[in-house]
C-alpha cells in the first residue's frame, strides 16, 4: 500500500510539472505575438481587392466633346418640309445643267441673296464663279451637288435661325463619326482636310443652308 501511495504522488506531481510547463509556453507564445516589429502569421485565405475608379472619371474622353450629343441625320428628301424639299430640287435640276447662270431665276425669287463665301461682289453668279477653279464656275456646281446629296441636320428648331443643313458635318462632332461616316466625309474633303478641321475641332468647308419656309439661307465655307 505504501508503495501505490508513493507511485499515486509521484504520478501527481509530474502532472503538475508539466502543467507549469505547458502554461509557461503559452504564454510565452502570445508575449512573442505581441512584441514589436513581428511578422503576423501568415493567412492561408485570398484576400479580396476593391478597385475604386477616380472621382469623375469617365471615358477617357475630352470634356467638351462628351458633353455634346450627335444630332440626329436625315437622308433623301423625305422627311423635308414641302417648301424645303421644293427648293431642293430646283437647285439640283439648275445644278445638273452645268450652267451657273441656272441659278440666277432661283436666287432672285428667293426674295434676298443667300450669304455667299467671299461675297464681294453684287452680283451672286460673279461670286460663285469666283470661288471655283474653273472659268465656267463648274466647280462649284460639283461641290453644291455633293453637299445636297448628303445627309442632313434640322438645327436651331424654334429659333429665327431653324435651318436644314447639308452637310450635316457642320453641326456633327467629328470626334464621333463612325468608319461609314468617315467614308461620307471623304467624299467632299481630303484627309488633309480633315487633319485641319480635327485641329480647328470644326467642319470647315461648304455647307448650305434652307429656312423652314423654303428660303435659301447661305453657301459657305469657313469654321
């Protein structure tokens, strides 16, 4: 019995030995955690990532050229106020005869001389000669042709302005033109042209321009 005794105490204070034991190393443990300048233990979790893009920050864009909105383009004479599409018309059939002269009767039932480029002279049909290349002012026959051909803007609605307006890269940003678009450009201007206007950030060659009631209203170049 003495000896069980004995054996029961021994037993007992090893497990008090290696209770003191195992209570120093935890503690141990966490003193090592808190101390300064330790690596954190390393967790086996991904950690998740969110991307918060600039304030205001949009496309990329310039400003100005975001802000404005592409009108709307119209094609053919269709959706043309009656007197509009009638004047039209007569400009295309005076145009195909390949005289200026053809545009003179025109002109004077418009009731006053539409604004003109380089308008220096009384005379409409001296002007308009004057800004082709050719002696007969064929030219400019051409160039009046193509922009009727093109495709139109309704512009200025309600205000002594309103207008229908061919082509209607004048009123269209060219930022915004699409390849289908770019191939219509180049059918009035060149590339170098176009390089200019990109600089100027305007459509700077002919455009012609018909009030609401059929009134021709000017045919010009410049920005």
């Amino acid at each position: 019995m003495r000896r069980i005794a004995l054996a029961v105490t021994g037993f007992a204070l090893l497990l008090g030995t290696a209770s003191v034991g195992i209570t120093q190393a935890l503690a141990a443990n966490d003193a090592t955690k808190n101390a300064p300048g330790t690596p954190p233990s390393v967790s086996t979790q991904t950690p998740t990532t969110t991307v918060t893009p600039p304030a205001g920050d949009s496309s990329g864009g310039d400003d100005n050229a975001a802000s404005q909105t592409p009108p709307q383009v119209f094609y053919g004479d269709a959706d043309l106020p009656p007197p509009v599409k009638e004047l039209r018309q007569k400009l295309l059939a005076a145009i195909k005869t390949g005289e200026l002269e053809s545009l003179r009767p025109i002109i004077a039932a418009n009731g006053e001389t539409p604004e003109l480029s380089g308008g220096d002279s009384d005379d409409p049909i001296a002007t308009l000669k004057l800004l082709a290349g050719d002696p007969k002012g064929r030219e400019i026959l051409a160039i009046m042709e193509d922009v009727l051909e093109a495709g139109y803007v309704h512009v200025d609605v309600g205000t002594p302005q309103e207008a229908y307006v061919w082509p209607y890269f004048a009123r269209y940003p060219l930022d915004k033109l699409t390849g289908p678009q770019m191939v219509e450009l180049f059918r009035l201007i060149t590339a170098g042209d176009f390089q200019d206007m990109q600089d100027k950030g305007v459509y700077s060659f002919y455009r012609l321009g018909i009030s609401p009631d059929g009134k021709w209203q000017f045919f010009e170049d410049g920005d």
